[in-house]
C-alpha cells in the first residue's frame, strides 16, 4: 500500500500512525487465532464458536480503531493518490464478494 500510494516525506507522520495501528492490530488478531489453534484439539462446539466470536469481535475492535487512523492518513493525500487509495479498497472488497460468490 505504501509503494502503491507513493507515500511523501510529508504524509510519512501519517502513514507511520496508520502502519503502527495495523500492526499492533494484526499481533493482537494473531495472538487470538494461535490460542484457538493451539487449543482446537480439546474444545468442542461450543467453545470453538465462542473462540471464533472472540476472534471477529477483536477484528471488529481493530477496524474501529483503524479508520480514524486512516481517515488522518488519507485527508492528507493528494486527489491522485485518493483515487489509488480508492481503487486499492474497491478490488479489495470485489475479491472478498467474489470469494462469498464461489462458495
């Protein structure tokens, strides 16, 4: 992302504030799927659902965290790199309901 956008010397603030978010975001969801791998051979049903809601309400947490983050970091974007930025998130989404479609 930060190739694609052409991150400035000027946005690097912003973009070092978004980067760390993501990245203490993504420890903390690892950390959650690694102790329900470690743990799934003695759960049963009902502590697997439980430990999978544990995992989507930490990505839920982060996402909420995440955007102020990334609102800051893209109104300090230039109009071309909105558009990149834009377009990155489109195909990201279009993949996503693509994978849904295929199942």
């Amino acid at each position: 992302m930060y190739d694609n956008l052409r991150i400035t010397p000027n946005q690097q603030p912003a973009w070092n504030r978004f980067a760390q978010s993501s990245l203490q975001n993504a420890s903390a969801l690892e950390q959650l799927y690694r102790q329900r791998r470690d743990s799934m051979q003695s759960m049963d049903a009902v502590q697997n659902l439980n430990a999978f809601a544990r995992i989507q309400t930490q990505q839920a947490q982060d996402l909420q965290r995440l955007v102020p983050e990334f609102q800051a970091l893209y109104t300090v974007l230039s109009p071309q790199q909105r558009q990149t930025a834009d377009q990155m998130f489109r195909n990201y989404s279009e993949r996503g309901r693509s994978q849904l479609s295929q199942r």
